[in-house]
C-alpha cells in the first residue's frame, strides 16, 4: 500500500529507501511545481525550468542514499537545484546565448496565497500586483534576491532551510529578508505611491 500524502519529506524519503516507490511519487508531486516556479522566476523560460526541475529530481532519487538526514530533504533538493541552475548559467554564457523572457513567464510565478500567520512578517502578495512586486525583486542586491525567490517558489520553506539552501546562517537569512524588504518597500511606495502599503502593515 502506498504511503499518505500527509507524510513528512523525512517518512516519505524513509519509505521510499524501504521500498515503497510511490513514497518517492509523492516527493514528486509535493515538489514538482515548486521548482518550476522556482526555475522560472531565474531563468524567465518555461520549457527549460521544466527541463531543469525534471534534472533536479532525477539527480536527488539517484543519490537519495547520500542523505543523512531525510527530515532535510527540501533544503538537501534547493542545493541540487541551485547547482543545475548554476551550470545552466555558465553553459548558456559559454555558448553566448542571451535570449528574452517567455512572456508566459509572468502567469507562472507563484504569489505568496499563505495565511498571513504563517508567513514572515506578514508579507502577503495580492495577485494583482504580483508582476510588479516580481520585477522589483529582480532589482534587489543578488543576496537578496536569492531569499526572496526561494520563498517565492516555496513560501513554507522555513528560515533554517533557506540558510542551509544558501549556505549562509539564519541571522543572514533574517537580515537579507529584512533589507530585502525595506528596499522593496522604497522602491514601491517611490513608483506606486500608496498602492502597496498593505504589504508591510
């Protein structure tokens, strides 16, 4: 019989190492859209985020023997997706390709839907406003882009995770994710006056 949905990503990798191969299907599909998302809001292209998060999958069900603790599964996941995205960045810049956002990329990326008690500092975004607040962050110092769109693709990975993801402490999570968030509200409020306040009541 195979294992709930409701399983922790630690049950579910345990499962799957005991033999039960629809624990790791579940992996799939708890995770699956979450690199999309991820994939699409660093490379601004749908067929090859799918590309990439299909690779990133792959690569973690062939070495899931190497994680030692599966209860970290998801941050262990974001490392094998940053180094995909990493080699997708330098293979593109070897072969001098520079091509333009899909233009369905902006009905891809995920809003943060999330009840407002579970999510820091209460930052909820309307969908409405989504594709500004996105090319906005596109803006932000790379550190602090890079906790941004992680907790753009997966909204519940917590600050602990994040740091193992970026290799960074939590105190640098928190600081980042604060200055993020300052910079973003200036230059919010400095082109749409008014328009998001909402986001840092």
């Amino acid at each position: 019989m195979g294992v709930g949905r409701r399983l922790s990503d630690g049950k579910l990798v345990e499962a799957y190492r005991n033999g039960d191969k629809s624990a790791w299907d579940t992996l799939c599909k708890r995770y699956t859209v979450k690199l999309f998302r991820f994939f699409v809001n660093e490379t601004g292209n749908r067929e090859d985020a799918k590309d990439l998060a299909q690779d990133t999958l792959i690569e973690a069900m062939v070495n899931l023997s190497t994680l030692r603790n599966p209860e970290s599964f998801r941050g262990w996941l974001y490392k094998i997706a940053k180094g995909h995205l990493a080699k997708y960045f330098r293979d593109r810049y070897k072969s001098g390709i520079n091509e333009p956002i899909d233009d369905s990329v902006l009905e891809t990326r995920a809003p943060y839907t999330a009840p407002r008690d579970q999510q820091p500092d209460n930052l909820v975004i309307a969908q409405e406003h989504l594709d500004i607040v996105h090319s906005m962050v596109d803006r932000l110092p790379k550190s602090e882009r890079e906790v941004f769109r992680l907790k753009f693709a997966d909204p519940e990975m917590p600050q602990k995770e994040i740091a193992k993801t970026l290799k960074i402490s939590v105190d640098a999570v928190k600081t980042r994710w604060r200055r993020g968030k300052e910079r973003l509200r200036g230059q919010l409020e400095a082109k749409y006056p008014g328009e998001f306040t909402y986001l840092f009541e």
